[in-house]
C-alpha cells in the first residue's frame, strides 16, 4: 500500500504532502482501473477460466471492490421500478440457486448471492442489492465462508453481528425478514483442515433463538439436508457444501413456505 499525506487538517494533524491512498497487487492486469469516488467504478473485466487468472481477479475484487458492489450494478438499473417481492442475499449456496433452478427467480424474486462472500462483504453491498430495490422481504443466507475464514479471522460476535446488523437496516427500511439456517457441512473442499459442523450448529441455534426473539422467519435447510453428524446427506451435494438440482429441489419448497408465511400469502 502506498500512502501520500497532503496539505490538510485531517483529526488533530496538519500534513503537509498530497493524500492519496491506493493498494496494487504485484501483477494485476487491471491495476489501472480508477480508483476514488468516480462517476463509472465498474469497468468490466472477463472472469478467467484458468486458476491463475482467477487468483488474480479474487486478489483485484478483494482489493478494489470488496463488497462486489459492481457484481449487481447493472442488474440492480434494470430493476428500478419493478415490483421485488423478496431479495435473496447470500454466498454461492444461493448464488448457484438460480442455476440450478431458474424458475425459482421469478414472480419478484431476486437472487443476490455472490461466491466467496462473507458476512462483512454482504454488509458492504446491502444497501445497493437489497435496500435500493426496496422488496417487501429479504431471504438472508450466510456465514458459511465466514467460518472457511475466507476474508480472514473474526470472533462469532463480529460474524453474527454483520447478521444482525444486515437485520437492522432492513427492518429500519420496512423490509421484511427471513434468516436462513446455515447448510449443512462436514469439510470444506476449499479449506480442508477445517470441520464446521459444530460451528454450524451452534451458529443454527443462535440464528433461530435470533429470529424468533424478533419476530423474524426462520427456516431451517439443515434439518431437512443434514446427517445426524453434520455433513449433507447423499445426493444433495456435489462437493458436500454446494447443493445439486436435488439439494435446492429440497429447499425450494421450504424457501416457498417461509415467504408465504412472512409476507401472509396463502400457500
């Protein structure tokens, strides 16, 4: 990181060189690309296909875009002054939902997940991908990556406060909530030292004491997907974390229900 000081009064200090902050990875293609508050943040850049390449974009996101805001941008244009019922935020759990089922997100529902996210990074972009579309409900899905440590360490507290914070916002704007059980894992094929199953169940208890003690919807995907010792049941995984067609057939119905049950439509 590279940081100039300018004339200025910033706090209790006068500094007497230019301010300008800015962090570049060693051979990142697109080191170039504005930084600061400018008009158009979001230059498009082809995510590779080649492990290298893709360790580069994770490094250029985590650096220049850390909440992933320009992941949605565009769509989040397209969607001004439609009618969203429920916006869908999370990890790659949900953000391979629509993939794998499709007619899913339709009717006002809007999936939201971005691959690798953490609770921090949701936080980030939860005003331009939930608050901003203004949907009656929001489906919050989460903490998977935070456990795989994915943007670094953090205490429970600080991971189940971007949850709650996440929460707050909506509740503050009129959105309705949903807070969704973690899924079930045994190991993660990314971070194969760790074993998250009882960080995921303890983490399910909170969610659900949370929920219910705020008069939020709960619903429980690990109930219904998991093994009496934590991991996926067989067939509904392709990698014991992420859900196959199977897997999210199972959720859908669950999913359905909740939003029925939070917006008071019949189902």
């Amino acid at each position: 990181m590279k940081i100039w000081l300018a004339a200025g009064l910033v706090g209790a200090f006068t500094l007497t060189a230019p301010v300008f902050a800015e962090t570049k990875v060693p051979g990142d293609p697109h080191a170039d690309d504005p930084v600061g508050i400018v008009a158009d943040p979001c230059p498009v850049h082809p995510k590779p296909s080649d492990e290298a390449g893709w360790t580069m974009w994770n490094l250029h996101m985590l650096t220049r875009d850390f909440g992933q805001h320009c992941r949605y941008a565009a769509d989040n244009r397209a969607l001004a002054g439609q009618k969203v019922r429920v916006v869908f935020m999370g990890d790659s759990i949900t953000d391979n939902w629509i993939n794998e089922d499709p007619s899913m997100f339709t009717h006002g529902l809007v999936d939201r997940g971005i691959s690798g996210q953490t609770t921090a990074q949701m936080l980030v972009r939860f005003r331009d991908d939930v608050i901003a579309l203004r949907p009656q409900a929001v489906h919050i899905m989460a903490m998977t990556n935070d456990i795989a440590g994915n943007t670094g360490a953090a205490t429970m507290e600080t991971v189940l406060g971007h949850v709650q914070s996440m929460a707050d916002l909506a509740r503050a704007h009129g959105i309705k909530v949903i807070i969704a059980s973690v899924p079930p894992a045994a190991a993660f094929p990314w971070s194969p030292d760790m074993k998250p199953a009882p960080q995921i169940a303890a983490i399910n208890r909170w969610l659900a004491d949370y929920a219910r003690a705020n008069g939020f919807t709960f619903v429980d995907y690990h109930s219904a997907m998991a093994q009496p010792d934590g991991a996926m049941k067989p067939g509904l995984s392709s990698d014991g974390v992420h859900p196959t067609k199977a897997g999210y057939a199972m959720m859908r119905p669950l999913a359905e229900a909740a939003i029925a049950r939070t917006l008071g439509e019949s189902k």
